[in-house]
C-alpha cells in the first residue's frame, strides 16, 4: 500500500445511521444547515459538490432551489454520487463553481489538513464553504430594536487545549488546534476569507466562505 493509499484510508467511517438520531437532528444543526444553504445560494453557483452529505437535508433544499449538486463521501453505504476520498478527488481542476465541506476534515489527521485543502482549491472555479468544529468559549447577543432593526455582538475567547482523539474527531479549533494554525493554511494556500462566523445558534460550527 503506498502513501496516498494509506491517506485515503484514514478518514473516520462514521455510522450512517448516526444523521437520522434524535441528538443529532438538534434544532442547532438544522440551523447550521440553513447557512450552509444560504452561503451557496448567496454566492450563485450553479454546480455544486457536497463532500459529507450526511442525512441529505442541504442536498435536497438546493436541489429544490434548481441548483446541481453532487455528493460525494468515502462510505459507499451513504450511496453518495461519488465514492471516494477528499485526498484523492476524482475531478478535473475548476470543475465546480463552489465546493461545501462542513464537519468533515476534523475526521482527518491534522497534519492531512493542508492536503484536503489544497484538492478542494484545485476542483473548485472560486468558492469553498467550510464548516469546523469550535470549542472555543463564544458569546453573542442579538437584540431586535425599534427604528434600526436587529443589532448583534459577539466576541469569543481564544483557547487551544490538548486533544486526543475521541473515536471520531483527531482536533477541534480551540482543541488540538488554533483557529491561527487553521487561518496560516488558507493564507498559504491564498485562500480569501470571505465571512468568518460562529452560527448563533449552534456556535460549536464555525463558517468559513473562501475563495480563491
């Protein structure tokens, strides 16, 4: 077995059954998927790949919504489009408009962090939508005030705690790894941060829109 074998091989596999459970259909993750949704609708792609469907919801919404979306995850028991591994995607350089891959790369070994993303760069034409857990402590506030609408703060407090892998994740932002060390990949990569934010109402998945 050589290299690239060994690192597509070592991706979590994740019980399938785990994305129609009662804790993890929380409210919290529905929310999380409805940004996922907006972000691709906002960006106005087209053609779409989804690495990690999980349980299909976001799949469905922006299929709804006209767009093309293809799946693709390393267990064929998904029954994704494609079967294969983030490290060795089987698409020609710029073949997406926009690439969503939210609560994925965590299942990787760090330092395999900057590979995945140098291959979601290589098939994307521009836009990369990425969701990482963050364990970090976040606070937010959000008040609806007469004449000038909503108004939101929130500030969090960097930390970055050992971890060890639990079964499922080898690093968290704020455990294992800094939000810094995520943040230097993209810079080397010259990947723009184009939003950056903790969703309100599941602030364990923090958002990343880049693009190229």
């Amino acid at each position: 077995m050589n290299k690239d074998d060994t690192e597509a091989k070592s991706c979590v596999q994740v019980d399938g059954s785990l994305y129609t459970t009662t804790n993890y259909c929380s409210p919290g993750r529905f929310a999380a998927y409805a940004y996922q949704v907006r972000e691709i609708l906002d960006c106005k792609a087209q053609k779409v790949l989804e690495i990690g469907p999980g349980n299909g919801v976001v799949t469905y919404v922006l299929r709804k919504a006209g767009i093309h979306v293809d799946t693709l995850d390393h267990d064929a028991e998904l029954k994704p489009d494609f079967v294969a591994s983030i490290l060795a995607l089987p698409f020609a350089p710029n073949s997406y408009d926009a690439i969503i891959c939210c609560q994925v790369l965590e299942h990787l070994p760090w330092e395999q962090f900057r590979k995945a993303m140098e291959c979601l760069s290589s098939i994307t034409k521009n836009i990369i939508v990425l969701s990482l857990p963050h364990t970090s402590y976040y606070y937010f506030v959000s008040l609806q005030l007469p004449i000038i609408g909503r108004r939101s703060i929130s500030f969090d407090i960097k930390e970055n705690a050992p971890m060890k892998f639990n079964g499922e994740h080898y690093w968290e932002i704020g455990m294992g790894v800094s939000e810094k060390k995520v943040l230097s990949i993209f810079k080397l990569l010259n990947l723009k941060i184009v939003k950056s934010y903790r969703i309100p109402e599941y602030r364990y998945h923090h958002m990343f829109c880049l693009s190229k």
